[in-house]
C-alpha cells in the first residue's frame, strides 16, 4: 500500500500571500567573506560549496572582507554608484511616462541594478553582451546615449529600431549589445555559439548572457550548457534569481530543489552563487570567471541571487500575489545603498555628495527626455519614417518588396 507521502502531487507555492506578514529568517546567509576564492581553472568538482553558499563581500558595516575583495579603485566604484543611480532613475521617469500614455510598456529593474553595472565593469569594452529585459544598467554603464534609450521606448522618429520592437527591448550594435528577444532563453544558446565563433577566430573577446531564473526551465538554457561544456566556449551565463518570473516565484522553476549555480554541475561547468545586491561580490565573481574564459578555462554559469522589488512591467500588479513590503524585508538590501555606505566607510564619499550626485542625475535625465519627446511619443509627433518598413528585412532586397514598395509610390 502506497504511503501518504506519495499519495499528492507537490504544487510549488510561495511562502507570502497579499496579507501575509513575509519573515525571510529561512533564508540562509553565510557571513561576508567566508567562501574562499580559488584558482581560476578549478574544476566544478573542487568547489561545490561555491553553487550551494553564496559569495558575499560586504559586511553589515559596510566593510569589505574575505578573499573575494576584489580592491576596487574608488573611482570605479563611483563610476558604478553613479550608474546604478542613473540607472534607477531613467527607469522611474520611464514608468512614469508610461503611466501617462507616452509609450505603451515599459520594464523596471528596480534592486537589480548591482547585476548589470558591476558585471559590466568587469567585462572588457569587446566582450559581447546578450542580455534579457533587464539589463538596461549594461547600457548606462557602457556609455549609451539615454536619450536613444528613450526615443527607441517612445518609438519616435529617433527609434534605432524603427519602431520594430517592444519598448525596453534594445539593441545597440556599436556597444556590443545584442538585441533583446521576447523568445526567452535564446540568448543562451546564440552567446554560446558567438563565443565558439570568437575562440575560433583567435580573438580575446568572450560572450556574457543573462536569463531570469524562471527561463531555467525553457530548452534554450540546457542547450546552452550543453553545447558550452562540450566545446568549453568562453562564456559566462548569468542567471538573475530575483524570486518572481512575472506572478510564478522561483520554486516553479525548481528554485526550492537546489540552487540555480548547482544545474551547471551536472555539465561540468563550474557554478557561482553570489549576492547579487553586493557590488564588489558580482564584481569579483564576474571578474574570476571573465579571467576564467579568456585564459581557455571555459564557461561559468552564475546565479545572482537578488530580488526584483518593483512590478514585473508595467502591465504586472506584484500586490495581487505577494505581500506590498516584501521586497522592503529583503535580507540583502538595497545594491546602491551598500555601495554608496561603503565608500562612505572608506571615506571616499558622504550623503551631501550623495544629494548632489543624485539632483544631477535627476535633472540628466529630464533634460534627456525632454530632447526625446521633441522626436515624437507614442501618442504625437514624429514617427519613423514609413519606407523604413522595407529594410532591414533581407540583406538585399527581394522583387516582391520592390514591387510592394512601388505600390505605395516610396
């Protein structure tokens, strides 16, 4: 007779309800700087702990301990402060936008920002980038122009796009940005195969890909692995854990049977779980596994273990399926606060440097948007230009466009 233990399917459900008060003491934080550093070409048998614990560099007092310090420059932690607060703040005047009828939809990476920005640092200037929806922190940090930022959004006149794609999903070929894809999980097997192309031809460039934890579960993510550890492409590929893929938490996903990092352990890959709201961490375990693959190591597979603290897009109500303070109980707080308080532990910045940096950024980004909407929105003024429909289509054009072109007498 079968046992009661067998007798019920298990329905994965989040421990919060709307209502609930969230307590996160289940969460398991090992103390800042307790996991080692190893060598670069350790193999994924010699460093299990390292899929399992979670790497962490920043103490509650700001300090920065363990062997993962990666010794940052102040300057480059300024830069990055500076990017992930620019980067907080074009993404709240987009919304806003948005909520006004100036664009149609628009994606927020609020408590995410640490994962795109310090990654970005630790990449060279041509590493490929193939990101999900996101990631607009890899733009910022890289120099793109915010007000092209906006104008593909509005999908003005100024559209890089043409007005082809959804709002958020970028594309900047100069910068190394690959274009963003609504298919999730092919940027996994498409970085694989660019990083094979790249170690074939020689060059020092490696590819860096991003999935939300959720994709975990779509083919793209295991043939990527595959193909990764068979041909040891240098590629890392970043799964950003932030508990909730639109309304269904991480559990769906298999969040609750092990650690994201550990599914690269059954390919041979070496698996990272770092804190993914700790600046200096995610340096340092990008930075580790950059080094890793461009020295002929192979690939990496990192879980940024974060939270996303705003709505899913502008279409998603988070407070119909988890309690409104949630992401305010976090255990890991907020990335640029334990930035901006460490350089003031080191003495390399103040909250009055802090305010201003912040009413600087503030009035960059109206400016921008002010010069954006002078290209047109979604509800006035100028639009792509219409025989821009006919290109880009096919590398050369074919007679049954020509001849639709001609119809319309452009």
């Amino acid at each position: 007779m079968a046992s009661d233990h067998h007798k019920h399917i298990n329905i994965p459900a989040p421990k919060f309800r709307p209502g609930d008060e969230p307590d996160f003491s289940n969460v398991v934080l090992p103390a800042a700087g307790e996991l080692s550093r190893p060598h670069i070409f350790a193999d994924a048998k010699e460093i299990l702990d390292h899929s399992y614990s979670l790497i962490r560099v920043l103490d509650k007092e700001g300090n920065a301990v363990g062997e993962w310090d990666p010794e940052l420059d102040p300057d480059v932690m300024r830069k990055g402060l500076e990017s992930m607060l620019l980067t907080r703040i074009y993404d709240d005047r987009m919304q806003k936008m948005q909520r006004v009828g100036k664009m149609s939809f628009y994606m927020k990476c609020t408590g995410e920002e640490a994962v795109a920005v310090a990654q970005t640092l630790a990449l060279d200037d041509a590493d490929m980038l193939f990101p999900t929806y996101r990631q607009q922190g890899l733009l910022i940090t890289r120099g793109r122009n915010i007000v092209d930022m906006m104008c593909h959004c509005l999908s003005n006149a100024r559209d890089n796009c043409k007005g082809r794609q959804m709002p958020v999903f970028y594309t900047w070929k100069e910068g190394g940005f690959f274009t963003i894809s609504g298919n999730l999980g092919t940027q996994f097997s498409q970085s694989v195969g660019w990083a094979m192309a790249s170690q074939y031809k020689g060059d020092q460039a490696i590819a860096s890909a991003w999935v939300g934890e959720g994709t975990t579960a779509e083919a793209d993510f295991h043939y990527g692995l595959t193909f990764a550890s068979v041909y040891q492409a240098p590629v890392i590929m970043n799964v950003v854990n932030n508990q909730w893929a639109i309304s269904s938490y991480q559990g769906i996903a298999g969040g609750e049977q092990s650690t994201f990092a550990s599914r690269g352990l059954g390919f041979g890959i070496p698996g990272l779980r770092v804190d993914g709201n700790d600046f200096l961490a995610v340096y340092a375990a990008t930075k580790w596994a950059a080094d890793r693959a461009r020295q002929g190591g192979g690939p990496t597979l990192i879980e940024l273990f974060t939270y996303r603290a705003d709505a899913h897009s502008t279409s998603d109500d988070p407070s119909k399926y988890r309690p409104r303070n949630e992401a305010q109980k976090w255990p890991l707080g907020d990335p640029i606060e334990r930035l901006k308080d460490h350089l003031i532990v080191l003495g390399e910045w103040s909250e009055k440097q802090h305010e201003e940096l912040t009413e600087r950024l503030l009035q960059k980004v109206t400016d921008a948007y002010k010069e954006a909407e002078s290209y047109g929105t979604l509800s006035n003024g100028p639009r792509p230009d219409v025989k821009s429909m006919f290109d880009d289509v096919y590398k050369e054009q074919t007679p049954h466009l020509r001849r639709q072109r001609q119809k319309m007498g452009i």
